[in-house]
C-alpha cells in the first residue's frame, strides 16, 4: 500500500476512500502503513462505533483499579469541548503534542477518533497529528541528548481525569517499545496561555528556566509543518491514528463552536512484520 498521497511533507498519512460504514479491517492496516488515515462521510451512532473500534482490535477499557480514570468513560470517551470547570481533555481548550498512555503508562496502539458533531468549528478545534518518527530521527542534537538521559518527571494536574497516577512529580521513561516499534513516550508542558492544564513536565535536575527552554525548541521541532498533519473536522470524519508513531494534539475551540468527538483506544498485540512494523 505505498500509492496514496500523504499528508504530510514528511510523507506520512493517507486518506481511505471507504464505503459507510467502513470496514475495520482495512481501515486499521491503512492507519498502520500510514500512521494516520482518514475517512470521511461515517454515520455511526455511539453502539456502532464502539463496534467498529472492537472491530479493529482489543478495546482499551478502564474497569476494575481503574474505573475512574477519564472521570469514569470506560470505554468510549466523549471529547464534547465541555464548558465544565475544570475539564481540560474533554474541555475546549487546546492540547500539548503528546502521545496517550505516556501518564498512566497503558500500551495504546490505535486512537480512533469519530467526529459526531460539529458546528462552526472554521480554523481551529483542529485535531494535530505529528510523525514523530520522522521528527525524532531529524531531532537536533542537543535536544536529542536531553531525551537520552531516559525521563522526564510529570505531574497529573487533572486529578479527575489521571486517577491512578502519582499524587506529586514522578519519572517516566521519554522512550518506549511495546514489541512493534520504539517511540518518543512524550507529552509536551501546556503553555502559559492555555489557561487549564492536565498535566505538567520538566527535565529533572535542571533549572526551570533550562527546562522551559528545552521543551520549546522540542515543540519548535515537532512542530514544524514537514511532520505536521492538522484535521479539521467535518462531521462524519473518522481518524485513526497509529499512537506509537506519533504525536497528537489539539488546537482550542472558539468561543461560538461546539464539537462532539467519540473517542476509542485499542491495543494491538505485537505482531513480528505487521504493517508499520519498524526494527529498532
Ligand atoms: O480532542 C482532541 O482532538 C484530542 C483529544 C486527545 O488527545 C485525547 O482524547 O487523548
Ligand atoms: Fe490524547
């Protein structure tokens, strides 16, 4: 599958030309080849996406110890850019590049991301997805010589949301290997203009001023549009994204728009030669 045009300068992601609804199968080896695809024009209700995500293959659920982490989903989370107080993953302001699972350190293989609702969304609540592989392979020394020293510290501000977590500052590897592919395990500081934050980060040992310095030369970086693929969504818009080859984001959403994503998370098994395998 090398024929699609990407969407991204790095040469990453494709849009799948899928029927409705769309087949699961093939949307997942897409999103594996590719890192990230999209398909427009999907009509599932909430019971037909959770289907279809099952569908693609092992749900991430939060049941037992973790039932009330994402204040209780379970399953499918509704990013509805709430105006609760309080609320900053599901709220509507914007979020740092990251990738799922670095915090409460689950294995998230495919985030699957449906847009049920939107309204006047115009240029932002766009969805940013970045291929980090390619940007940490063109990573500048310097900060590539930070993420070798092997963690970052991180504090889960969100308590509502990270309920399993640490209560105060805790180290967690900045790389991970879950058998399919090694990966940046990252998730950028909020900026001082996001007003709400759901969690924190800092280079251990180093001044906060060093450490605020390295984490916007890393954002300059991961940034930049080479990697950067940014969707705004349509209603009916379906995005699976590859979790362990990228990055992901979110710019906040104006005051007048509103803007209802079903959010899946599955795990794959790891699989010798599958799709988007890279050797390491
Ligand atoms: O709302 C978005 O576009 C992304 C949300 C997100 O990063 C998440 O639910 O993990
Ligand atoms: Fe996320």
């Amino acid at each position: 599958m090398t024929n699609f045009s990407s969407l991204t300068p790095s040469g990453f992601g494709a849009v799948l030309d899928e029927g409705t609804p769309a087949d699961p199968k093939t949307v997942r080896d897409v999103a594996l080849e590719a890192g990230v695809t999209v398909v427009k024009g999907q009509t599932f209700t909430e019971d037909l996406f959770r289907e279809f995500v099952t569908g693609l293959g092992d749900t991430v659920s939060y049941d037992d110890d973790d039932a009330a982490v994402g204040y209780g989903f379970t399953d499918i989370l509704h990013l509805d850019g709430t105006r609760d107080e309080g609320k900053v993953i599901t709220g509507r302001g914007g979020l740092p590049l990251h990738t799922d699972g670095v915090l409460l350190g689950t294995q998230v293989d495919l985030i699957v991301l449906f847009a049920a609702e939107v309204r006047d969304l115009a240029a932002d609540g766009a969805t940013l997805v970045c291929d980090q592989i390619t940007a940490w392979t063109e990573l500048p020394d310097d900060l590539r010589a930070v993420l070798d020293r092997g963690h970052l510290e991180y504090i889960a501000t969100e308590r509502g949301y990270f309920t399993s977590v640490p209560e105060g500052w805790y180290p967690i590897p900045t790389f991970r290997n879950y058998g399919r592919v090694k990966s940046l395990n990252l998730a950028l500081p909020f900026q001082s203009d996001e007003a709400l934050a759901s969690w924190d980060v800092r280079v251990p040992n180093t001044s906060a001023e060093e450490s605020g310095q390295f984490f916007t030369n890393l954002r300059t970086h991961l940034s930049d549009p080479r990697y950067l693929y940014e969707h705004r969504w349509t209603a009916g818009d379906l995005v699976v994204i590859d979790n362990q080859r990228t990055l992901h984001g979110r710019r906040g959403l104006a005051n007048a728009s509103s803007r209802k994503l079903l959010r899946g998370q599955v795990t794959l098994a790891a699989i010798d030669g599958a799709p988007g395998a890279v050797t390491s």
